[in-house]
C-alpha cells in the first residue's frame, strides 16, 4: 500500500512536471518567435542603414565636386583684376574731370559777375 501510494505521488509529481515543461516550452517558443521577429526586423534595419549609407556616399560626392567646381570659380584671374582697375581708373578720371569742370564754371560765373 505504501508503495502504491508512493508511486501515485511519484506519478503526480512527473504529471506536475511535465505541465509545467509544457508551460515553460510554450514560453520558450514565443520567445523564439519574438526573437525571430526581431531578427528580421533588424536585417530590415541593416539593409535599410546599408541604402542610407550609399545614398549619402552618392550625395557627399556630389557635394564634393560641386566644391571642388566653386572652389575653381572664385579664383580671381589675373585679366579681370585688370580689367577691374582699369575701369576704376576711368570712373576716377571721370569724377575728377567734373569736379574740375564745375570748379571752373563757378569760376567763370563769378569772374563774369
């Protein structure tokens, strides 16, 4: 009697255990599922991250080439300095010329007066 009262709680006790492995597998495999999920969600990422990366490689080459082009444009050469002081010069001479001008008409005017 003994024995079979300890085999029924021997049995209860496996029956028990093997609920709640039951229960600890189903856990598991969700888990696993969620990880699986968070998985594919991060390749995701990483493709996406791979795209950005080359996007931005494009666009900064883009960008370093529209700099080396200004870069090139704002040299001012040697021919348009010139060109730029001789024009100055001429609008020198010119206001000098009328500032003169005037000065001798005024006093032509007071002369005649």
């Amino acid at each position: 009697m003994i024995a079979l009262n300890d085999h029924g709680k021997a049995v209860e006790s496996l029956t028990n255990s093997i609920r709640e492995m039951k229960k600890k597998l189903s856990n598991l495999e969700l888990v696993m599922e969620e990880l699986d999920n968070v998985k594919n969600l991060m390749k995701a990422a990483m493709v996406e991250i791979e795209e950005n990366k080359k996007s931005t490689a494009a666009a900064l080459k883009l960008m370093e080439n529209e700099l080396q082009k200004l870069k090139g444009s704002t040299k001012v050469k040697p021919r348009n300095m010139a060109q730029c002081f001789l024009l100055l010069a001429l609008i020198g001479w010119f206001v000098v010329g009328q500032m003169n001008w005037g000065e001798e008409a005024s006093s032509r005017f007071l002369l005649r007066g």
